[in-house]
C-alpha cells in the first residue's frame, strides 16, 4: 500500500474550481455586513413576519424568510450571475446529498440516544416538542435557510477563492491563510445578530472567538470530506440540535458543542482511515 500524500485532501478539486477577481471577493465580503445589520435590525422586525410565525406556529419563521431573499440575492445574483460560478464551485454537488444526509441522521441519532441512555429508564420528551412545528421550523430554516447560507459563502465559495489567492505560497499555507481569514469574517459578520440579541459589546467580543473556532471546525469538516453538504447538515444541528429526549445532561444550548465535535472527530477519521482503508482494499484486489 502506498502512503497518502500529507497534503492529499478529499476534495482536492478545489483547485481547479474557476477563480474570482479580488474585486468580487471583495464585494461579498463587504455587502455582508450592511446585508447582515439589515436583516437583523430591521427584516426580522416586521410585523407581517412576526404574524407569519404565530399562524404557522413557528414552522415558518423569520429565519427562513430572511435567508429566502440573501440566499437568490448574494448566491444567486453576486456568486452565479455576477461571478460565473457554477454551482460546483462553490461545492454543490448533487451526488454528495446522499452522504450528507447519512452523517446528519447518524450524529442526530448518537447524540439523542446518549441523552436518552442518560435518563436511566425514565424517559421523558424535551420541554420543546409540547410544541413541535417550532423546533420543527427551526431546523428547516437552518438546512435552507442560513447555515446553507453560511456554508455556501464562508466555507464553499470565500475560504476556497481566498486559498485560490494565497496558492502561490504553496497550497498548504493557502489552505491555512484562507480558512484563518474566511472564519474570521464568519465571526465578524455576527455581530449584527449579537447586538439584535441585546448582548454588550464586552459580551459579543468574547463571543468572538468561539464563532472563529465554530467556523474553523466547520470548515475543517469540509476540507476533510470534500463534500460541503456535511458541513450545512453538521451546521443545521449545531444551531437547531433537535433533541427529542428530555434534556438531564444540563448542556442545553451546549448541545450544538456536541455536534460539531463529533463531526470533526469524523471528519478526522475519514480524511486519514477511510482513504488509507480504500487504498489497502485495492492493493489487496490487484
């Protein structure tokens, strides 16, 4: 069996995705942050929206509307039409649907039945689901609505062109310039919800760093499995983590911690045991 090269990755097709001008980069970084207040401060406030969410009991929710309009408006207008990108550029690929969904019912699944083996017997529901069509909602505006959205922007298509950038100083140092740089915009860009939310600014900077990890993580999952629709699954259950059983471990919205470590331990299994794996079966086979 040969050894994998070190700097061999699942989705070594990045660099041969088309590139951007600096300037488009450039401008979907920056139309970020006036999208992002926007939305935050203004969008969500709405009244009709706000309606919408009581008639439907949360299952439609100011989340999803809002990521209706940024998702066609930045992905669709900026990336596709502006850019030329196809979607494979940006890592949409339908093939890779079918894994995706295997990871995201496979963490969803480890991590409820931990919670309920924890109840020692006594199994009760979550408090969340005497209502069920808003956590319901809350999942559904994630996988469509923002960590789509999210992944899309930060991990498929601003982490890749920013490496694509660096690629000069050798695609090792590329690929750690544009996730250091890409993550750190992902946090940034939150501080618009943070302020919504009614935190101080001493409490959204040291929010700071554990968003930059968040985003870290997230991109780590996509860069070890070439396949960004994990990354959107693992980051749906991070912000919504759809816990059907009563919640005795006290982690509550620690939940989301949970999932994104488990996604990066597997992340790490697959990018160094499942190719080492599939290359001893061939050298076996031949």
């Amino acid at each position: 069996m040969q050894p994998l090269p070190r700097n061999s990755f699942p989705n070594s097709g990045i660099w041969s995705v088309r590139r951007t001008p600096v300037w488009l980069i450039a401008l979907v970084v920056l139309a970020q942050y006036p999208l992002t207040l926007l939305f935050n401060l203004v969008v969500f406030h709405q009244g009709w929206i706000k309606a919408l969410q009581l008639v439907t009991r949360g299952l439609l929710n100011a989340t999803l509307v809002g990521y209706a309009i940024l998702l066609p408006l930045v992905v669709g207008g900026l990336l596709f039409l502006l850019g030329r990108l196809r979607p494979r550029d940006v890592g949409l690929r339908a093939r890779d649907l079918p894994a995706a969904i295997i990871w995201a019912l496979a963490l969803w699944a480890v991590v409820n039945l931990g919670e309920a083996v924890a109840q020692s017997g006594h199994f009760g529901f979550d408090a969340q689901w005497t209502r069920p069509l808003g956590p319901i909602g809350q999942w559904i505006a994630q996988i469509f609505g923002n960590a789509l959205y999210e992944e899309i922007v930060y991990r498929g298509f601003l982490t890749v062109q920013l490496a694509l950038l660096f690629e000069r100083l050798g695609r090792g140092r590329a690929l750690v310039l544009g996730v250091i740089l890409a993550q750190a915009v992902f946090a940034s860009i939150h501080i618009g919800l943070l302020l919504n939310m009614g935190l101080s600014w001493s409490a959204i900077l040291g929010t700071m760093p554990e968003l930059f990890l968040a985003g870290v993580a997230l991109a780590t999952v996509y860069l070890f499995t070439g396949n960004l629709l994990i990354a959107v699954g693992v980051h749906a259950l991070v912000d919504a983590p759809m816990l059907i059983p009563k919640d005795v471990s006290g982690l509550g919205d620690d939940f989301g911690y949970v999932y994104l470590m488990l996604a990066l331990v597997a992340a790490c299994l697959w990018r160094w045991r499942i190719p080492a794996v599939t290359n001893s079966a061939r050298s076996e086979a031949s």
